[in-house]
C-alpha cells in the first residue's frame, strides 16, 4: 500500500463502539441509547449524470440525519468511491457528537456520493453536485439542515450546491457552509479544521510539556486539514518530518520545506512524493517513524490491530481525520502509553466556523478575520478544558470524556423535548 486506500474498518461500527463505552460511565438509560444510536433520517437517492463521452452513469448518493434536538442538522458532503450507507451514517453520528461538544447548536448529519471526484471533469463534477442537490433539497435549509465540505468537494461545490438550492428557494447563503467568500462565505473556514487541530496540539503541549516548537510531527493526508495544519505547525517552529497523501509519501529527517510543498501540492495540486524535497516513503514506512506528534489526517479506521497499532512510534495521536482509530487499535495504544486525541474535539475548528459562518449568513453581518480566529480559539479552549477536567477526574481516555460530555448534552435535549 503505497497511499492512502480503502479503510479496514467502517467508521459507524468504529463510532457504535466509541458510544457504548461513553454512555456506561454516565449511565445512560436504555431507551436512551436506542434513541441516539439510530439516525432520525436516512434517505438515498440515484443521481443519474451524463458523462462528457455521451452515455449515462447513474450513482448512489446520501444523506442522514443523525439528531437535531439541540438544533438544525449541520455535516459534510463527501465524494469519495467508498461513502456508503454505513460509512455516512458513522460520519453523521460523528458531528452530533462534535456539535455538541464544542457546545454549537446543531445536530449532526452527513451526505455522501459513491464517486471517485478525481475521475471527473469540472462539467461532470457539476452536474453530479446539482442533480445530487435536487434529489436531497427537501431536507435542506437553513433552519433544517445545513452541508458543508468534506473529503472530495470544496468551496466551488458548495457554491454549486447554493445556487441549485436557491433556483428554488430563493437566494438562501445560510443554506451551506465553507462557500466562496464572494458568496457569503466566512473568513478564515478554510483553514478552520488544521486550525482548531494545532490550537488543541498547542494546550495539550502546554498541559504535557511536550514541544511544539522543535518538536516533530508525522501527518498522513496532505488535503484541506493536513497541508493547513502543517502550515501552521511550521510557523509554530515544529518540524514536520513527513506527511502523505494518497499517491505516497515524503519524509525529510531535519524537517520538510513546508511553505513549498504547501504550494506544490495543495496549491497546484501535484502529489506530495514528487516534490524534491525530501525522500520518498510508503503508508507503511510513514507509520513507524518515531516523532512526538502523529496526525492522521486522511480516511478513517486506519489505524487497526493488523496494519500499524504495533508499530506507531509517537508521544500523541491527533485524530485530524474522522474515526481513523479502531477500538481495537485504541486499547492497543492505551497500553502502550501513547495518548490519543479524539476526533470530535480535535477536528471541531471546521463545524465551529462554519457556525461562524451560518451566524453571519442570518445576521448578513461579515466578521473580520481576528474575531473568527479569537472565537474560534475561545471555543476550542472551553471544550478542551471540559474535556481534560472530566480524565483528571474520573481518570477515563480523551475519548471516553469527550463523548461522556458529548452524549449527556444531547441526553439533555431530549429529555427536555419530551423524549
């Protein structure tokens, strides 16, 4: 495997797990685990395109409503060969967990199409967002579910997603999130997830005293989240010693030239193992590297028992990805004494900004980019602390507070809606 490929485990089952453990230390009723377990709506649709060559492809898209009680619906859209039933579902239960944690008032969905984006034309792209679009409207809105970008699609599909919404509901900008900023969109989103990674890295290092600064840091995935966060990291003064993206790796060990592979691969979009920067390594190799900090940043469920939970030479796991560690794995590194970061608070910049940007969308009222970052920063800081409180208290992994915390929120708004 030279890349990143198809994840071992499927991130519901992942998630399914992370639940339960979470739900027994706050003593959750049962009908209650019932209620947040399933999604209040799922619906699937075909999404019939024709291709630039003439003939007709039909695909599957998605989209699920995990829980909205403490407000509309909010998640990603991904195009990716692998967004399946059971991979979208996992990712919405993921952002009511998020939501609330990081205390936004939103619920959680996600939506998915089962296309590889990269074999696509522009054209062809387009018209999968607007057929795709057209076929989930009538969940959509801004006070019932909002999308946002995720793996596979970017600022101008959420644009093309807002005017295919609009031609039929009038001009609706609070609609979707992580828009062009002509369109409404807010400064600072696209950057928002790398950015809330490095400020939960940077209060862990400061609680830890581990380095941030000199220190050395392993990121699998070059996308959105992963070359901004290297970025950012680098302008802290760690090295970033290698990182990935699907078509392989990079490794450098005095640290990789970070602004220039950010304009090779995430500006002009070339692969990270062709940049001269440094030598070239596998998914494998990439995996064992010791450093203080790895960040995976990709697909989730891979790290697993049988790929590299044996292997992983690090001081901290960040999950900048979506439930990229198995259960399996997570004891595995717990008994090692490698700590790991989880998801729903470490990757929350991205849904808190687009927060930002919803508020602003309503209020028509832009923000400037330092109350974005100082908001962001403030919200990131509360939902660490609590986080951190509740380990040093009940002496639980990250994982289990944050979604002790997560689960009792939205506990709460149930039982206060009458369920």
């Amino acid at each position: 495997m030279t890349g990143m490929t198809r994840a071992p485990f499927a991130t519901g089952s992942i998630v399914r797990n992370q639940f339960d453990d979470a739900a027994d230390l706050v003593n959750l009723e049962d009908y209650m685990r019932h209620l947040l377990k399933e999604p209040f709506r799922s619906v699937t649709v075909e999404v019939p395109v024709r291709m630039d060559d003439g003939r007709i492809e039909v695909f599957r898209g998605y989209r699920i409503q995990h829980n909205g009680a403490r407000g509309p619906c909010k998640g990603g859209v991904r195009y990716h060969p692998h967004a399946d039933h059971e991979e979208v579902l996992g990712l919405a239960t993921t952002m009511t967990w998020k939501t609330a944690l990081v205390d936004v008032p939103f619920g959680g969905a996600k939506g998915g199409v089962q296309v590889n984006p990269r074999a696509l034309s522009k054209r062809e792209l387009e018209a999968v967002t607007r057929v795709f679009t057209s076929r989930i409207s009538l969940m959509l809105g801004p006070y019932r579910d909002i999308p946002a970008p995720d793996m596979g699609t970017n600022q101008q599909v959420m644009a093309w997603l807002l005017d295919e919404f609009s031609k039929r509901n009038g001009y609706s900008p609070a609609v979707v999130t992580g828009k062009p900023i002509s369109l409404g969109g807010s400064l600072g989103r696209e950057e928002a997830t790398g950015r809330g990674v490095a400020l939960a890295m940077e209060a862990y290092a400061r609680d830890e005293a581990i380095p941030i600064r000199n220190g050395t840091v392993v990121i699998q995935g070059f996308g959105n989240v992963g070359a901004h966060l290297a970025r950012l990291l680098h302008g802290l003064g760690a090295k970033v010693i290698a990182v990935s993206d699907v078509d392989g790796g990079l490794h450098r060990t005095d640290g990789l030239d970070i602004p220039a592979l950010f304009a090779h691969a995430y500006v002009n979009r070339h692969p990270v193992g062709e940049f001269p920067g440094g030598d070239r390594i596998t998914d494998e190799e990439l995996w064992g590297l010791r450093c203080d900090w790895l960040v995976p940043a990709a697909l989730g469920g891979v790290i697993c028992k049988d790929h590299n939970a044996d292997v992983i030479d690090c001081r901290v796991v960040v999950e900048a990805a979506n439930a990229p560690t198995t259960p399996i794995a997570d004891k595995i590194l717990a008994e090692r004494g490698i700590v790991v970061l989880p998801d729903i608070l470490v990757n929350a910049g991205g849904v808190i900004v687009s927060y930002f940007e919803w508020v602003q969308n309503l209020q028509q009222h832009p923000w400037s980019r330092d109350r974005v970052d100082t908001e962001l920063a403030a919200k990131m800081t509360l939902a660490y602390g609590s986080v951190r409180e509740l380990v040093r208290a009940n002496r639980v992994s990250w994982r289990t507070a944050a979604y002790a915390i997560a689960l009792e929120r939205v506990a709460e708004a149930e039982r206060l809606r009458g369920h």
